[in-house]
C-alpha cells in the first residue's frame, strides 16, 4: 500500500506479456490513487499494446511512462 511518504511508485512492466483493457484499467487506478495521497508514478518499459491502450483511450498525457532502460535509482 501507497502512503504519503513514499517517494512514488514506479510499475516495472518489462516482463509483462500480455496486456488489455484491464491492465491500462489497472494503471489508471494506481495512477489516480497515488495522485491522491500526493506521490508519483510512472510506468516503465510499457508494452506497446498498452501504449496503444492509453492512446485510444486518452491518458498517454496523464500516466508518465519511461523507457526501459530507465530505473528508479536515475
């Protein structure tokens, strides 16, 4: 569970390999509770299904995503 001191969450989506409208559900879900208690969030090595998802469904510009190489210590 989030609280308001941790410094955000960052979802590792590297090993996913399957994905649907209920993961970008999921994602969103995360997103707005961490919004709410005021820490970050960013998804990484999003596949490219759910970039798709997110871009149909209008939230590629609200959920920040980071490439795979990127990681929590940069």
């Amino acid at each position: 569970m989030l609280d308001g001191g941790a410094p955000g969450l960052v979802l590792d989506l590297s090993g996913v390999t399957s994905c649907d409208s209920s993961s970008l559900a999921t994602a969103i879900v995360l997103w707005q509770h961490a919004a709410e208690i005021g820490t970050g969030f960013v998804l990484v090595a999003v596949p490219d299904r759910l970039v798709r998802l997110m871009r149909v469904a209008g939230v590629q510009s609200l959920i920040p995503v980071c490439p795979a190489t990127w990681s929590a210590g940069s």
